[in-house]
C-alpha cells in the first residue's frame, strides 16, 4: 500500500498504476486470508481482467 501511496498523480497513467498496485495489495491479502481472490469486488476483477491484461498479480 505504501507503494501504490508513493505514485506521484499527474494524470491517468499514473492513476492507473497505483490502481493495479492496490489490486495486487487486496489479492494477496485475500489469498493469506484463504479466500478466492477478488470475490465480491468487482471493480478490482475489472481492472485485473481489462487494464492489467488479466495478468494475475505474482509478488
């Protein structure tokens, strides 16, 4: 979160990396908590699935 905090903003480019690092930060916290990844947000499986190519994040 700190990563995606430290994105300066001057325009969309910007917005959107910090929004994939977020989307990382919640997968993973949904994996350490046990459950499917972005179940129940579907704004993050968006982003995933059409601004990140579908790449699932690997950090």
């Amino acid at each position: 979160m700190a990563r995606a905090a430290a994105v300066r903003f001057s325009g969309d480019e910007e917005w959107m990396e910090a929004a994939g690092i977020m989307v990382e930060v919640i997968w993973h916290a949904d994996v350490a908590a046990g459950l499917t990844p972005l179940e129940g947000r579907p704004n993050c499986r968006n982003h995933l699935r059409y601004d990140m190519n579908g790449e699932v994040p690997e950090r």
